[in-house]
RNA sequence: GGUCUCGUAGUAUAACGGUUAGUACAUUGGGUUUUCAUCCCAACAACGCGAGUUCGACUCUCGCCGAGAUCACCA
C-alpha cells in the first residue's frame, strides 16, 4: 500500500514544473490498493506566504481530478495538515534529539553566521556551520532559540527510484537549522517529522533536493526512524535555455491554461508522459490508463523540456476524443464551464473564474441546442476551447460584407464582377427552392454538386465564393454543413447581400 | 570553488551488447469536391568527444567536454 504526498508551500499559483510532483504521487498512491494520497501545506515560511495560494493549489489539484485523501479541508487522521498547526508535533521530536545529544540551542546572531560564512568563503573553503559550533553547546533550548542538529559526518549511501544508488563523501554534512527562532521548523526538519507521522512510503519531490539528502538521511537516523523511499523527478526545463522551468522566467500557471480551454485530461496526459513513458508508442492515455501503466522504474533520469506546441497537439486530439466517446453534449459542457466538477464538489470553497465561457460575446443569446450544432462541425479543429471565439463569430452575427475578400482570394480574383454576380444570383435561385425542411446537410451537398455541374465551375471557385459571401471568415467548416447550421434564411440573405454588393460596385 | 546529477534528431522519447537507430510533435513536400484544420502519404533530421572491455558498444568501464542542481533561521 503505498501512501505519498503532495506538499506545496503557499507562495504564489502552480505552475507546469510543479504539478508534475503532484501528478506522479498521485498515480503512485492511487494505484496501490488502499493507497492513500495527502494534500499538505508547507507553511513554515510566514514571510513568503501569499494570500489565496492555497486556494489556487485546491483549484489546480481538483480541475486536474488529483483528488486526495488526506489532507486540508477533507481532514484524515493525521491531521492538521498545516505545517504552522502542528509546531507541537515538531517540537516533540526536537526535545527527542535533544535528549539524545543530537541537537543544541544556538543564540548565535544572524550577522555573525553572515560573517562566518563570509571569511569561509574568501579564504576559499567550503563553509560548513559545524566548523563553528558555540562554545555552550549544553545550553537549554526553548522555543526562541534557533536549534541546530548535531552533525556526525560520515559517507552516506542511499538508493533513489529514480536516480539509482547515490553517495556522497562527508563533506555535505552540516549543522542544518530544525526550529527556527520563530518556533516554526525549517522544511528540512518539518517534512521528516510528517511523512514520518503521517505514514507516507514515497517521497516524490524534484531532484533540487538531492543535495541536502545526506542531512536527511543523518536526521532520520539520529530519530531511530526508517525513511519512506525516494523519488527523485528531474526538472522540467523551460522553452528556451537550460533553466529549470520557474514563475521568474515567466512560466504560466496551470490555471491559465485551463483559462485558454485547455482540457484537464490533457493537462494530465502531458505532464504526465513529459519524463515518462511506458515503452509503447501510446501518445494519448486518460487518467486510468495512466494509473493502470504508471511505473516509477520508467520516470526519466534527465530534465524534459516543455514544450508547448505538444500541449496544445495533445489537446486537440482530447477534444476530438472526448467529442468522439463522450458526444456533443459533453464537449459542450466544457465550452461553458471549464470545471463543472470543482463547482459540485467544491461548494465549501467556491473558486474564482469556475465559470468560464468559450464563446463569442454574441453567443450569449442563442439557445444551447444551436451552440451544440456550431460545436459538432467545428469541433475537429480546434486547438484550445478558446479558439472558438475566433472561429465561430459569423454563426452568430452578420459578418460585414467586404467584396475585397473576395478579390484577395486566389481563386475567386479569377473570375469577373460579372461572374461572380451570376454565379451568386444561380447558386441562390437553386437554393431558394429548397424548403425549410429540406434545407439538410445532406440536401445541400448534393445541390452543391448539382450547381459545380450546371455552372461549369471548378469546386475551388465556386464553393470558396460561397463559402465567403456567407461567412467572411478566413476559414470555415465543410461548405454544406455551415450552412446548414447557419439555416435557410441567413444563409439566402448572405448570399443576396454579397451578390447586391457586387452589383453595386458594378 | 566543494558536492551531486544529467547528456539519442529542434523538442519529447524507444531500442535483452547484434536493427537500414523506431515513434510522436515541429518543419518541408504531396494527396482528399472549396478555404483553414483534420485525415492520409512522403521527406528532412540524432547516439557530446576520446580511450578501454568485447567477435561486436547508443547500451558496460574510465577520462574529458558540455549542461543543470545545491551549498539560507526558503522550500
């Protein structure tokens, strides 16, 4: 059974580096049976934290449908789930090594550490706190008092899932802070302390940590605790340079890419294959699929650079999938809504922006049934939701007529004003005859063929001057299916105003 | 600087020590009764360098080079 962790700090919004360590714990604890996955704040840190950070975290876990087990909000039995609630708990395991001799009370000033290191670090040697411990290393320790470990340095081995077995000489080793003068422990010591109570089997956390594992491994041990196991995942690297991806460097947060209709089971299933992959070819994999062929052994051991132009491919083909096995009525749901899911499981802690709409402005107006019809025909080409802002204006307002549309259009410009004026008056006299009830996809096309033979006209140029005079956009669906979403009326009064446009400029 | 980690096409990755080094995104070209996109076909493009072990090395060992992480009363 395996119980692992996600255990953010609440200092901004989440981004793409940080949601994969959220992701892999996830699939680990969930794909053990009775496995339990915890969602703890790492608060420690009064001076970074960002009010309405740990609602963003809430937000970001539950769009993505990382729902946990244990933790803040849904409580558990190892509560509380604030690192700041539980200084008593720390304290009780610093007045163990305290007991043991593997921890002092040190007073020393902050300037005068700050000069220690200074004059290491000019004479050129490794500046190590150990090297200058207090005189009074038997002072009593209260809450107040910074406390430090009690370093014995040796050669530390130890074996990471990820990373295989790793080991270091002693020179890493040092007298880390465990309480602070606040009375709130370091994360080094507070993270120890929770896993530990809180019964976690794997510690997945980036690899910016490996170098402070030989401290850990001392610390555990000075507690005479067993550690869980370890998996270190490497960073995902932003778009340009060798930087591990961060919000400095302008990395957007998972939330606006939610905001830009990106779907959460494409979220997932990017993040989750960027460093891991299961030997197969398989591109797309849903969260069971995920879950049922997640194996820690085939995490990547180097960086992984993201790559945005693949998060948003995958993306279109979720959109596809989701219209394919799930229909138009669910695909629909997301356009308007871009987490139903967090409004109904989510009451006690509404979130912001939970509705967000995908369509035009003048969308707003029409009826649901009609949005669906536009959706089924557009759907295929779509990148991110959001796209539908561009792409379906003129199925809900009247495009403006600009004959010089039609002059800048490769094949169109071939033919003549007079051409383009009887082809127009032909194409609306044949479909002026087909009655309301009649006017269906199928029909359509095949009076569009009809006309390509009455006209004598290649499918290029008689269909892209239709296809223009009824929706002026750069691009459309099929010819046969927009109009038959944009109905009898509009689609005979377009084709009229285009063909009195030309006629007037005649 | 000390310590640690990583190194296959532009990107993400695959390959019991034996393959014409595979796949996907991107790019380029072509195909489908319109456009854009989808879809289909094709092309381009990679084992960081050097030794060693071996009949044979992307794969194992060592060295080098390159990249990154970390050295806080931050996590």
């Amino acid at each position: 059974m395996n119980i692992t962790r996600f255990a953010p700090s609440p200092t901004g919004y989440i981004h793409l580096g940080n949601v994969r360590s959220a992701i892999y714990p996830y699939l680990i604890a969930k794909q053990s049976d009775g496995g339990k996955f915890i969602l703890r704040i790492e608060d420690t840190d009064q001076a970074r934290y960002v009010p309405g950070a740990t609602e963003l975290i809430v937000e970001t876990l539950t769009w993505l449908g990382l729902d946990w087990d244990e933790g803040i909000i849904k409580g558990g039995d190892h509560g509380p789930y604030y690192q700041s609630e539980r200084r008593d708990i720390y304290h009780e395991y610093a007045r163990k090594l305290i007991a043991t001799g593997r921890a002092y009370a040190d007073p020393t000033p902050g300037d005068v550490i700050d000069a220690y290191r200074k004059a290491d670090n000019e004479a050129k040697i490794p500046y190590l706190y150990r090297n200058h411990r207090p005189e009074n290393m038997d002072l009593a320790w209260e809450p107040g008092i910074p406390l430090r470990f009690k370093s014995e340095p040796s050669p530390m081995k130890w074996h990471d899932e990820v990373m295989g077995d790793l080991e270091t000489g002693p020179e890493v080793m040092d007298d880390i802070v465990l309480i602070k003068k606040d009375g709130l422990p370091t994360y080094n010591f507070a993270h120890i302390v929770d896993d530990y109570e809180m019964q976690v089997t794997h510690i997945v956390r980036g690899v910016e940590y490996l170098s402070s594992m030989p401290n850990y491994l001392a610390i555990y041990k000075a507690l005479d605790i067993e550690h869980p196991k370890f998996v270190s995942l490497p960073h995902v690297l932003a778009p340009q340079g060798n930087k591990k991806l961060s919000k400095r460097d302008g990395a957007k947060s998972v939330t606006e890419y939610r905001d830009d209709g990106v779907l959460p089971e494409a979220m997932l299933n990017y993040l989750a294959c960027l460093g891991w992959n299961d030997g197969t070819e398989q591109e797309i994999y849903s969260k069971e699929e995920l879950l049922e062929k997640f194996s820690i052994d085939r995490i990547q051991n180097s960086g992984a650079r993201f790559d945005e132009v693949k998060l948003l491919w995958q993306n279109g083909q979720w959109i596809r999938k989701i219209f394919d096995e799930q229909g138009v009525d669910e695909l629909y749901s997301r356009t308007i809504s871009a987490d139903p899911a967090s409004i109904s499981s989510n009451k006690a802690n509404p979130t912001r922006d939970s509705l967000i709409n995908f369509w035009p402005d003048s969308a707003s107006e029409y009826s649901d049934e009609y949005k669906k019809s536009v959706l089924a025909i557009i759907y295929d080409r779509l990148k991110v939701l959001s796209d539908l802002r561009e792409y379906t204006n003129y199925f809900f307002e009247e495009p403006r007529v600009d004959l010089e549309y039609l002059q800048n259009n490769k094949f169109i410009k071939k033919l003549s004003e007079t051409e383009q004026r009887d082809l127009l008056t032909a194409v609306f006299e044949r479909l002026q005859t087909i009655s309301k009830d009649d006017w269906t996809a199928d029909n359509l096309q095949s009076t569009f063929n009809e006309l390509l033979e009455s006209t004598k006209k290649k499918p290029a140029e008689l269909f892209s001057l239709i296809r223009i005079a009824v929706s002026y956009a750069p691009f459309s669906p099929a010819l046969h299916l927009t109009c038959a979403v944009l109905g009898r009326d509009r689609t005979l009064a377009r084709l009229n105003a285009t063909r009195s446009a030309i006629v007037n400029d005649l």
